[in-house]
C-alpha cells in the first residue's frame, strides 16, 4: 500500500468512526493522516519554481480534478476552495458546471508541479470533509464551515509564499507565474472566463471556524516544507 492509500485508508477509518458517533478515535485517526500527509506533502518545489531564476517557462502545466474527486455534496464550495488555493499558490483555475446546474462536472487549472497540487488539495479536501462530518449542524451552516475552511488555507498559503518572498529577497515573485498560468488555461480550454468565489458574511460564526481550522490545517504542512529549505 503505498502513502496515498495509507493517507485515504486513514481518513475513511475516521469518517467511519465520526459517522458511528466515536468521536474520539475519529479525531486519532484524523491526527494520523493530517501527520502523514505533512510528512510527504511537497509544496515547496512550487515556491522554489517561482522563484527561482529559470522562470522563461515559469514550469506551468495544466491539472484536471473532477467532480467524482470532490467530497459530495459539498463539492462545489470545495471546488471554488481548490481554485482559491491554486491562485494563492500562483496559479488559474475555471470551473466547469452542468448546463442549469450549479454542481461542477471538473476544475481545470495551470500551475506549477501539479500533481503535488494535486496531493495537497485533494488531501485538504479530505481533512475538511472528516471534519464537517464531526459537526452537528445544517447543510447551509456545514457549507459556510467548508468555504471558510478554504479561506483559511488560502489565506496560511499567501502568508507562507510572502515569508518565503522575504527570506529570499524577492516580491511579488508568483504574479508573472500566475499570468502566465491564466494564458496557459484559457488557450487550453478557449475560454477567457474568470473564477468567482462566494464567501459567507465574516460574522457567521461557522465561517469563522471554518477558516480557523483551515488555517491552522494548511500550516501543518510547514513542519514538512521547513526541514526543506536553505
């Protein structure tokens, strides 16, 4: 079984336990995938790519995740998620939806090491999903939890992309990547089209919770990111 199994084999033991009401050994096995996922997530290649002095390509490649890929039913929230993350990290991304439907069909978006991207997003997206599943609330409430959630992962990455821009005295080093991205995804799909990203009132109370969680939940990677570096 290689660590991508043993990562999905962990959190479905968690969304199970969560679904029978054992709380406790939910949250062990959630702890035990997040620690797993930290260990192998490589996000730092794609600070390193934008910043390092080769950027004529800038290393940009397309990625599709389909809505079967996505946590049901929640995967539009987590679709305009994944395409906020990809934007934090200097890529584009659209959405595809079913014609009169407001459920994505796929996400097609242009970044840098994709399939890492790949890893973290579909990874995150599995954390967030075990954790609604803990929550005993309403759909529209689990749904506000899920896109604060994406904020709060959003917002840890900019935070960590800046830290990096300073240690390495660059600025604004993913704009050129992320232009670059947003031509290479709308030649590949002919459409000049943008994302749009709702967001719950910052006074809704499990937005706020969402995004605590989301943050604290992206951080978590660093502990593997920072035995990378320089």
């Amino acid at each position: 079984m290689n660590v991508e199994q043993r990562i999905r084999a962990l959190l479905a033991h968690a969304e199970s336990a969560a679904m029978l009401g054992n709380v406790a050994e939910a949250d062990t096995y959630q702890d035990k995938a997040l620690d797993m996922m930290a260990e192998h997530a490589v996000t730092q290649a794609m600070l390193n790519t934008a910043n390092s002095d080769h950027r004529s390509d800038y290393g940009v490649a397309t990625i599709t995740i389909t809505a079967a890929q996505l946590p049901s039913p929640y995967s539009l929230e987590h679709g305009y998620g994944i395409l906020k993350l990809a934007r934090a990290l200097g890529g584009y991304g659209l959405m595809t939806r079913w014609s009169g439907s407001r459920l994505p069909t796929q996400l097609d978006m242009a970044i840098t090491d994709p399939e890492p991207f790949r890893r973290l997003s579909l990874g995150l997206a599995a954390i967030c999903a075990a954790t609604v599943a803990l929550r005993q609330e309403r759909r529209l409430e689990r749904a506000s939890f899920i896109r604060g959630f994406w904020d709060g992962c959003a917002a840890a990455a900019t935070q960590r992309v800046t830290q990096y821009e300073n240690k390495h005295g660059s600025q604004s080093g993913l704009i050129p990547v992320r232009d670059r991205a947003k031509e290479t995804i709308t030649e590949a799909l002919a459409n000049s089209g943008d994302i749009r990203h709702r967001k719950a009132p910052p006074s809704a109370h499990t937005y706020i919770a969402g995004r605590d969680v989301g943050r604290d939940t992206y951080r978590s990677f660093g502990r593997a990111l920072n035995t990378n570096e320089n």
